[in-house]
C-alpha cells in the first residue's frame, strides 16, 4: 500500500485513525490535503484521517477504499 499523505507507521496509532483511498479522499474532501481532517461516521463516532493511500490497480480483486 503506498501512502500519499501519511504514512504506514503511524497510521493506525489511534484506534480513531482511518486510513482512505485516494478516490475516496478526492469524493469527501477534493483536491486539497485530507491529513488530520474528521469525518463522522453513522452521526456518533469521529475519526481522524491518518492517510490517504493510492488506489488499488483494478487487476487488485480488493475494492476497499478505507480502513
């Protein structure tokens, strides 16, 4: 997995961190930086960006967009 912003060590310290696809970070945010950023996810719990990571070739049977 190659990170764009971010990185793999740090990612998932935080049991809030999430880590989204490149696609889903240009869906939520556009094209400006989405490191540090909050979603909410089902109205209640908060996340913190930790990484954006480039999609996934489509030859890649995994579709996931975060994680």
């Amino acid at each position: 997995m190659e990170f764009i912003e971010g990185n793999s060590i740090t990612a998932f310290s935080n049991p809030k961190n999430v880590v989204i696809s490149s696609s889903k970070k240009n869906k939520i945010f556009g094209k400006g930086p989405a490191l540090n950023k909050k979603i909410i996810i089902n109205q209640r719990d908060t996340l913190t960006i930790s990484g954006v990571f480039q999609d996934f070739p489509e030859i890649v049977p995994l579709k996931a967009t975060f994680f």
